[in-house]
C-alpha cells in the first residue's frame, strides 16, 4: 500500500478505520546533528537541528482507558490499555508509544486513552531519529487527549527518554528528545550535555542542510559505540577528571603523554570537537557560513582519522558533496558505520549538489543513495481540528 504524505489522507485513513473525524494533530520532527558527534556521552557539547520531516499523528480522545493506534507506514493495527502496558512483540512500532504512556504513568500522570493515525516521513534507520519524533509526538498527543496534560518541553523530553531507556530498552541520551521537543524554526539548538542547559542559534540565511542517506548497513555501530564510549572514560580517569569534556585542547595537550596512542586519539577528538562546537556557535552568531563549513570538514576529519567511526561509504558521501561548488562543509553525522552525512549548502546550489550525489555516488560506492534537502523547523506540539 502506498504511504499517503498529505495531512488529508492520514485524516482520510483515520475515518475509515475508526468512523469519526479525528479532533487534534499531534506532531514532532526528526532532527539531524549539525556538529558535536560523540561528545554527548562525554558530557560535553552537540549542536542539533529539528529538521522538516515529522510524525504526525492525528487523534480523538476515548472514553475510558485503551489506546488504538494505526500505523500508515507499517499498514498495522495496534492496541493496548493505559491500565496494563506491555511490549509488543506483534507491532514493535508501537512499544514507542507505549512506552512513553508507561513513562507518563510511572511519573503520576493521570492519562485519557484516544484513537490515533501515526504517519512519519522521517526515514527509519537513517540516523535521523524516528524513535524521539514517535516518542514526543505520542506525548503531545496524550496531552492533546488529556484536559489539563501540561508537561513543560525539558521534563517531556525527560519522560520520553525514560520510554527508550526503560521501556524501549534503547541506552539513548537525551540529545534526541530535546532538540524534538525545543526545535525553533531557523535555529540550531546548543545543549549542555550536562547541565541539560541549552539555547537556540540562529542559522545562516540562504543556507540548506542536505542529508545524505548512504543507504549503508551499520552492522559495526552498536559494537563500536560501546568500546569508544568505553575508551573515553578509561582516558577521563587517566587524565583524572570526571569527563573528557573538563578538558580545554591547551589543558589535554600538555597531559596527553600519560595516554597510550588509542586511547590518546579518542580523546583529541572530544576535545577539540567540544571546542568545534562552541566555535561553531560564534561563526554562526557572527554569520560566518564558510567557517561553520570548515569546521564541519575537520570535524569529519577527526572522526575518520582519530575516532574512526567513519566508513568508505560515509568517506564518498562527504567528499563528493565538498567538490561541489556552494557547499561550504561535509560531516558524517550520527554513531557512524552507515547512516547519514549532512552538507551545509548555499539554497541555489542544492539542486547540483543533489544531482552530483545522485550520479557519482552509486559509481563509487554501488549504493543508492536517498538525498533530502532540509531546513530547520519547530519542536513538538498539538492543535484542536475543527
């Protein structure tokens, strides 16, 4: 079955399966790391934006305590009652939504079942993380259904995270919720890994974000994640200090001989790339396009040479876009292994470098690659439909 991508056929689908029309829109976007790549468990810094692809989900409240959700995407039915909340083996799609209602219920939250059709055009695997969109568009939507559901976005993006950790059984960190849930239009989003601290910053008119799906399997990622994670903490307590991120370059440069070479390569590349991202955030303020672009460039650089969480597939994406007149930067973005690259391109050049992508990158890699042009959008949120 074809996947329907107007509002009016999700609105459509939801009257043929449940006979009435549906009441709120619930929504929430997927989101793509500008820069800040394995800096989150290290306590340090990323710098997200909420891009304009979503999950919608179009509802009406219940009476009584059962949720039925409809997926366009996976064409399934799936039910469950707020009173017993269990994982789905049958619709896996589904233990998103169920868990954030499981994650509302364990913080005290009195919760009104609904009826729903979720539909998402975040692509599933990319890296642009579907499972934050599901998880912060079900949340709206238990509020939309819910009179008197007010959950501000950091405590909304906290209790969905618990669904992945918990529920889901996914060890994510928070980037993901927060930037679905505090997304802005036109901006990026600096988030204190630590403090959970953050703020908007503007990006640079004209410009367009060019996510390039490598259409690579990640079969290393997990595996990898885990054993760099576990090299950042061994340099950490080396080096005597709570986090990688305590470290300025200057600081880890005169301290970097007490690391052996791996473990010396894993930690220049969090150190610097916490410094690219604040770095980043004052060429952006200060409108500086081409530098934004140069340090995405090193920041793939460094997670090639020093992280080695890239792949020959990710290496030809970022290469091909930099050949291109009017992109300014290239990066691997996301665990690495597959996944996506993002581009920072000028708007009026984003047809030839999508073209270009689309021409030389099956030759070099034998891939299909899909190519989305994206701008920045708005976190979560609900309406009431007439």
């Amino acid at each position: 079955m074809p996947s329907p991508t107007t509002d009016e056929a999700i609105r459509a689908q939801f009257e043929r399966t449940f006979g009435a029309a549906p009441s709120f829109l619930a929504h929430a976007p997927g989101r793509v790391n500008l820069i800040g790549e394995h800096t989150d468990y290290n306590e340090g810094f990323v710098l997200p934006v909420a891009i304009d692809r979503s999950v919608r989900i179009y509802g009406r409240p219940r009476v009584g305590q059962h949720v039925r959700l409809y997926s366009l995407n996976f064409d399934q039915l799936a039910e469950f009652d707020l009173d017993d909340i269990r994982p789905s083996s049958h619709a896996p799609w589904s233990n998103y939504c169920r868990g954030v209602a499981w994650s509302l219920r364990e913080a005290g939250h009195t919760l009104v079942g609904f009826d729903g059709v979720v539909y998402g055009d975040v692509p599933v695997g990319s890296g642009l993380s579907s499972s934050a969109a599901i998880e912060m568009a079900t949340l709206a939507a238990f509020q939309a259904a819910t009179p008197g559901l007010e959950i501000d976005p950091p405590m909304a993006a906290r209790l969905a995270q618990r669904a992945e950790n918990e529920f889901v059984g996914v060890k994510c960190g928070i980037m993901d919720q927060l930037i679905a849930a505090l997304g802005r239009a036109g901006h990026a989003l600096l988030i204190d890994c630590r403090s959970l601290e953050y703020q908007p910053v503007p990006l640079p008119p004209e410009i367009t974000l060019l996510v390039i799906d490598t259409a690579a399997p990640r079969s290393l990622a997990a595996s990898a994640y885990n054993e760099r994670r576990a090299q950042c903490e061994q340099a950490a307590q080396l080096l005597g200090v709570k986090a990688l991120r305590d470290l300025s370059p200057a600081v880890f440069e005169s301290h970097r001989s007490l690391l052996t070479e791996l473990l010396a390569k894993r930690a220049t590349h969090v150190v610097y790339e916490n410094a690219r991202v604040l770095e980043a955030v004052e060429a952006m303020r200060l409108g500086e396009v081409a530098r934004l672009g140069a340090l995405m460039n090193q920041s793939h650089d460094s997670l090639r040479d020093l992280y080695e969480v890239s792949s020959a597939a990710l290496d030809a994406a970022v290469d091909i876009a930099r050949s291109v007149p009017g992109v300014y930067g290239a990066r691997m973005t996301g665990a690495g292994f597959g996944g996506c690259a993002i581009a920072l391109v000028e708007t009026r050049a984003v047809s030839l470098a999508s073209e270009r992508i689309m021409r030389e990158y099956p030759q070099r890699t034998g891939l299909s690659p899909k190519v989305y042009a994206c701008v920045a959008s708005d976190g979560a949120g609900w309406q009431q439909l007439d």
